[in-house]
C-alpha cells in the first residue's frame, strides 16, 4: 500500500458544502428573531426535560441546521451503500476461508467462522450510519459504524427536530418541517418492512448482557434514547421487548421468544453500544447462538451480528477489496482514506510522518491520537502502543470548517467550527443526518467529544 509522502502536509480545512444562499436567508431571519432565541432555548430544554432527556447545553444546543443540497445527500448515500455492498459481497467469499480472513480482519477464526452466516441475510445492508468529512467533491469515510450506538444517534435527532420545528427563523424563512428529514423514522420504517404483520408484531431489541446495564440503566442518556425508541415502536402498534442474548430461545412449538414475554417474536434487532461482542464473545457458545445468523426460528434478524466486524479495523482489508472509491450521480465521489495495519517495523516511518497520520484504535474501545494535534512525547507514545492489530493508521484528513450561531451571555453569535457528517443511510437512500460540530482547532476530533461539542441535523434544499 502506497504510504504518504514525508514532505506532504496536511490540507488547510476545506469549506462544508453548503448551500450558501440558503445559510445567508436563514442567518437573515435569524438576526430579525434574535431577540426570541435564548427563550426558544429555555423552553426547549424544559420540554425534554419533562421527558427525561437531558439534552446538550450551552454552545451544544444548535440555532441552525446544515444546509446540504438534496441531490449531494441523495448521491452520498447511494454511492456509501454501493461501496457497503461490495464489502459485504467481499466478506461473504473471503469468510469461507476464516484463517486467511482474520489475517486481515483481525476478531478472530472462531469469530468469523460462527458469524459469516449473517452475511447471507438480506437485512445486512438495511442501514448504515457512518461518520465522515463531507467536502465539495468527496465524502471522506471516517468510521464505518455499521449498527453502534444508532438508536442513541438518531433518538437525538428527534430532540433536534422538535427544537427546529419551534425555530422562529426557520418558520419565517420558509423552510418547512419535509426539509428536515428524520432519521428516527427512517429506522422505524425499516424494522416494520421486516415484519410480518399477520397480526401485532412483537419487535425484541437485544443487547449483549454486559452492556445491559448501561442500556437500561446506568447511563440516563442511552437509558432515555432507547425509552424513546420503545415508545416511538409501541405507538406503532408493535409489542416491545428489550432484552439481552440470555432472553432468547426457541419453544417447543418451534418459535422464536424471549423470556417473560407472552407472544412469539417476530423481529429481533440487535441493539449494541459499544463491541461487547467483540470484547466478550463467550454467549456466541450459549444463548447467543440462536443469534448468530440471518434469523432466529424465522424471525429476522434486523442488522446480523456479523456487522460487529464492519469496523474501522476492516478498512485494510477494504481498501484491498477495493470498494471504494464509489462515483456518485452528481460527479462527486465516495472514498475513505489510506489505512493500515503497523507493526514495529513502521516506527520510524510513523514518527517521521507525525503530521500526516491518525492513530486509531479498532474494534474494541476507543484511542484515536491525532498527529497534527500531538506533542512528539504523546505521539512517541501511540506508536510504542499501536504496534499490534488492535490498532489502525491513517491518512490525515482536516475536518471541514464552516460557521455556526452560538448562544453566548445570552446574545446570538456566529463562530468558525469544524464540522463531522454522519448521515442516517435506509436500503441504500438518504433518511437524515446528524452532524457535529466544535469550536475551529488543528486536529480536531468530535469523538471522544471535546469541550463545547454540538449536535444539529440537516435542512436539506
């Protein structure tokens, strides 16, 4: 694989692109209804409150969304899931042979040789929700992000859309609720077009059992999103059961169910947070077996466990594959950035390198250290630790910068931030996205987040 070259630099921050007609009418309105604003703020915060979500604070409460042409999101992320497609399609033949595969995909023969059979569903390329830098003439796949954390991601969506909804600028600008696509109904949807609705379907969302805990209780933000999830499925006249791998069984009759639950399962979607598979697969011997394929008795599996390997720890083994880059309809493209597996013998290549490179931990945990945003000690360090297959390399990338209206003392003002795209993609067509945003800065990562981290959503023109 073809390394970056030692003179190189990376790239000053290129612009988001917006639509910038849409941004200069909508920050307009916004100056004539500034006034009205921290109010707007208040009441949002005291309506989700009563709900029991606690939404983001201060500079993290967004006062507009992006304004991304329809045709540009469309194009994404129809060429993002033709991209997925032939990762699928690559896995597929390549876990047929599970020692060759874990050379390249490193979770392990016993892992892929149990969870291949997922590949075979037709609800492995149901959705997708990765993050990335979206630019004038590319999208620049950071993280694949398969199926983690999506229930949290786009439940927030749905706290965005209510606070825009209540926008006066928006309001007086004309761009009405259809612009603002809602990824959580996009997720909805996609669960019901599994379901056989021969009667009242019974939908279980499962979790691995050591992330339970943090599911339905020990974390108030994920416990509330998922609360939300839940209610949005029951008022669509499904049966809800949360659940982990221990639930699930096959009774005697030959049907799909989980403990402590009357009726039979119709649906399973697999609800993971983090990798607790990957960092604990011992249930894939026991009650998590039944999970390991395409479906349990016949009830489908909505995103196969086997999605827990499409991590950016995958991406070596893509770039050989060859899936992207993908060229969209509008003449853009879908790429991801040179990645790569190091060991002892990249040390001095990597140190030479610093500014140009990303050090990034996969598939269990998170360790991302920035070269450009690194003393020589800190990045001396991640070299000493990334010298294994736990971790992967990357080309440098700048975020995109753009401006954001911030409530500061109370007044509205306009700052640089630098922006990370995460659209929401439902076999194969945009359904939304969330976007976030911090304050500009050289080597700029929103994950962990940093101080004064945003999320917005997108008004699509």
């Amino acid at each position: 694989m073809k390394k970056p070259s030692r003179s190189r630099r990376p790239e000053r921050a290129p612009d988001l692109p917006e639509d910038r007609d849409a941004v200069a009418h909508f920050r307009r309105h916004l100056k004539r209804h500034g006034s009205r604003i921290a109010d707007d703020v208040r009441a949002f915060e005291r309506r989700w409150k009563k709900q029991g979500v606690d939404t983001l604070h201060g500079i993290g409460i967004p006062l507009r969304p992006l304004f991304i042409p329809r045709a540009r999101l469309d194009a994404v992320a129809a060429g993002f899931h033709e991209g997925m497609e032939r990762i699928v399609t690559g896995l597929a033949r390549d876990a047929k042979n599970p020692k060759a595969l874990n050379q390249y995909v490193p979770i392990g023969e016993k892992l892929i040789r149990t969870l291949r059979g997922g590949l075979e569903s037709p609800h492995t390329l149901t959705w997708f929700r990765p993050d990335g830098m979206l630019l004038k003439d590319r999208y620049v796949v950071g993280e694949l992000n398969y199926g983690n954390g999506v229930v949290v991601s786009i439940g927030y969506t749905e706290c965005l859309f209510d606070l825009f909804t209540h926008h006066p600028a928006m309001e007086r600008a004309g761009f009405g609720r259809s612009s603002l696509d809602r990824p959580f109904m996009g997720w909805l949807a996609a669960i019901e077009a599994a379901i056989d609705y021969h009667r009242p379907a019974h939908v279980a969302l499962v979790a691995h059992h050591e992330e339970w805990p943090f599911v339905v209780d020990d974390s108030p933000r994920v416990r509330h999103q998922v609360e939300q999830a839940v209610k949005r499925l029951l008022a669509r006249g499904l049966h809800v059961s949360i659940v982990h791998e221990d639930a699930v069984f096959i009774d005697a009759k030959g049907r799909a169910r989980v403990k402590g639950a009357a009726q039979p399962v119709d649906c399973f979607v697999v609800t993971t947070i983090s990798c607790s598979f990957i960092d604990d697969p011992s249930p894939l011997d026991g009650p998590a077996k039944l999970l390991a394929g395409v479906d349990v008795a016949g009830a489908p599996i909505v995103k196969p466990l086997i999605g827990i390997a499409m991590d950016k720890g995958i991406m070596p083994w893509a770039n050989a594959v060859g899936p992207f880059p993908v060229e969209c309809s509008d003449g853009s493209y879908v790429v991801a950035p040179e990645t790569f597996y190091v060991g002892p013998d990249s040390r001095s290549w990597m140190l030479e390198n610093q500014q140009q490179l990303v050090i990034k931990r996969s598939f269990i945990g998170k360790d991302t250290v920035i070269g450009v945003a690194s003393d020589e000690a800190t990045w001396a360090a991640a070299v000493e630790r990334s010298a294994n297959r736990e971790y992967v390399v990357q080309q440098y990338q700048p975020l995109p910068r753009t401006e954001m209206p911030v409530l500061l003392d109370g007044r509205v003002e306009w700052i640089p931030v630098r922006v990370e795209f995460t659209p929401f993609i439902v076999h194969g067509r945009y359904s939304g996205a969330l976007a976030r945003y911090a304050p500009d800065a050289p080597g700029l990562i929103l994950s962990p987040p940093p101080e004064g981290m945003g999320m917005t959503m997108v008004c699509a023109t």
